[in-house]
C-alpha cells in the first residue's frame, strides 16, 4: 500500500517525507543503517518511481514436497500472474522475489535449469532475490 502512494499532491505523502515513517529510514545516508556505500534516495527518485505499481503477492507451498517440485508449482504461478497483469494492459516483466528461511532454497530451485527454469525465462525476469532471515539472540 505504502508503495503505490508515495507522491499526494506532488509532495512525498506524509509516511514518505524525511522526518518520519518510511522517509525517516529511506531517505538517509545508507551508511547510516549498515551499508557500505551507496546515496540516499531523494524526493525526485520517489517521483520518478511513484508512476509505477507495485502490486504484492504472497505464495505458499507444501513444505513437505521437494523444493524442486515446488519451484515448478510457483514458476507456473509467477508466469500466470505476469501473463495475466500483460492480459489487462500492464507492462509487467520482472519481479522481485523475497523469501524468508527455506523459501530461500526454492527461490534457488526457481531459478535452476533443472525446476523452475527462471534464470533466462523470455517472460518474465526475476529483478532480484530478497532474503530475510530472523536471528534469535542467544541468551
């Protein structure tokens, strides 16, 4: 949601702006949160990428089937999905994949020539693989 209304009016929407939310942690020297390198994102990048749609889609699978076999499963889904946003006259060719804990290794199988066949797929490009991964702190 936070993604599709970044710009109101022609000013960044308040969740957006520097002194709070979002924009707080945004738009500020990377370095500051950890990177290495890198500039801070500005009000003109977020009018420049708020035209764009952001839709967000969660995708479950049987975590007790093999990653293989499940990689088959959601590359049929993203294909569909991508196919379906071209049906309805978006421009839509590349995702992003975020996954957390064993998603981590079906996102490996997705793009594997042997399962998911996503690596040089002529539909649909995956952009990039975001892994989360929760660490507990050892007490």
């Amino acid at each position: 949601m936070h993604l599709n209304n970044m710009i109101s009016d022609g000013k960044p929407h308040p969740l957006w702006r520097q002194t709070s939310g979002l924009g707080a942690l945004l738009l500020q020297d990377p370095t500051n949160f950890g990177a290495s390198s890198g500039k801070a994102m500005t009000v003109s990048d977020l009018k420049k990428i708020s035209p764009c749609w952001y839709p967000v889609h969660a995708m479950g699978y049987n975590f007790i089937k093999s990653n293989g076999e499940s990689a088959v499963t959601i590359a049929e889904r993203l294909r569909g999905l991508v196919k379906g946003y071209k049906k309805r006259g978006f421009k839509c060719n590349e995702v992003i994949i975020v996954t957390h804990s064993m998603g981590g290794l079906l996102a490996r199988a997705l793009i594997h020539p042997s399962y998911g066949k996503m690596l040089d797929d002529k539909d649909v490009k995956i952009v990039t693989v975001q892994h989360e991964q929760c660490f507990k702190k050892q007490l």
